[in-house]
C-alpha cells in the first residue's frame, strides 16, 4: 500500500524498530531541560546583559560615593548593601550559567509542574514508553495511549545527563508544519515536547523530518497522509 512507502530511498531509520525509556519525575525533569534549552539560553544571555549594567551602575555609584565621601553604608541602608553587592552579582553570575549552560540546570521552584508532567507523559501506563520508528514517524505508546509524531515535527536534538532527546514541535522553526496542519489540534497538543530516542538514530530522525517537510510542502496526497498519520 502506498502508507508504506518510505520518506525517500536515502532514509536509514529501522522501520519497526521499537525501545523503551522511563518517564517518571526525574526524565520530566531531563525533557524540560532538553526542550526548553533554547530559550534559557537566549533568555539567561538578555538577563545576564542587564545585571551587567546593574553592576556596572553600582560600581560608578560606589566610585562616585568615595570621591565624594559619602556614607555609602548609611546612605544605602542594609538592605540596599545587600542588594547592590550581593544580589545583583548572585543574579550575573546565576544568568551567566543559565546563558552558557542551559542544559545542567534543574527547573527549580517547579516540582508540581514537573510531578504533573510525569504524570501526563505516563498517561494510563506504569511508566513505561515504548517508542517504535514508523515509515511516517514516531510511535509513542503509554499504556493504551498513543502519540503520532510525524518526522517533519522534529527539529534538534539535546543530550541531557547521558540521555539524548528529540525536540519536537518548535512554534518557530515549523511555523510553516503549522500552517499545513490548519487547525488540527493534534500538533498543538500531543507533539510541543521532547522525547527519548537511541543517540545513534537522533541525527538520523532530523535529517528524516527535514526531508519529509520539504515532501509535504510540494506533494499534497503525502502532507495529508502525514496529518492523518498524526490525527490517529
């Protein structure tokens, strides 16, 4: 049947190959960090500019105060001591991390968030997720539920802590997916995440996704087969 022709002769993906991974707190955890990289780190380097010139002002201001032999301690207050001379450089230093290394850093404060996700991620399973690469994409299976996610949808690939991930549904980088997709909510909803996949197959799902975009962008029979493919 047609269903299964392959995205083109040049795809090494193992059609029907399956694995497993884990989804509890901990890979909720991981997936954030992994799909949300970008962000922090374009968000960390703006943060991080702006307590540079935070500090930048205090240290004008302190050179001013001794020239001008002002009581900086008096004049300030104690808590205006603290906030110059150490919360503005604990916050350089804290966005200057998350601006060079996004992926190390835990989402803190957010422990309901991610206990939720786990939840959600594990649907009506134990835990477990077998994944399987499908000619159209890739399968995810929680228990009875299922996720479709075309390779068109995924965009980058992110190691966290040992464990490589696929980004998938980047408002950005596929605006175009999205256009195709109309109003199908399935796109919306089930693929704006990441996912666990074999590090030597990750680099293989991009180059797959770039070439089935380009397929459904010219050929309409197979974007609506991907769109059904992804509504299943």
């Amino acid at each position: 049947m047609e269903e299964h022709v392959a995205i083109d002769a040049a795809s090494t993906l193992p059609y029907g190959r399956t694995w497993d991974f884990t989804v509890d707190e901990a890979y909720a955890d991981r997936m954030l960090r992994a799909y949300n990289r970008a962000y922090r780190r374009k968000t960390g380097k703006g943060f991080f500019v702006f307590c540079l010139l935070l500090d930048a002002l205090v240290v004008a201001g302190t050179v001013k105060a001794f020239v001008d032999g002002i009581d900086i301690v008096a004049d300030m207050g104690v808590g205006g001591m603290l906030g110059a001379y150490v919360l503005f450089p604990a916050l350089t230093v804290f966005f200057g991390v998350q601006a060079l290394v996004p992926d190390k850093m835990s989402f803190w404060g957010r422990k309901r968030v991610v206990r939720e996700l786990a939840e959600e991620l594990a649907g009506d399973g134990d835990g477990t997720v077998r994944a399987r690469f499908d000619v159209l994409g890739v399968t995810l299976a929680a228990g009875m539920e299922l996720t479709h996610i075309p390779y068109a949808a995924c965009y980058d690939m992110a190691t966290i802590e040992g464990e490589t991930f696929v980004l998938v549904g980047d408002a950005k980088e596929q605006s175009a997916l999205y256009n195709l997709a109309g109003d199908n909510a399935m796109l919306r909803d089930n693929v704006g995440f990441a996912f666990a996949a074999p590090a030597d197959r990750a680099a293989a799902i991009i180059e797959a996704g770039k070439r089935q975009f380009e397929r459904m962008r010219d050929d309409e029979a197979y974007r609506n087969r991907v769109l059904r493919y992804m509504g299943d």
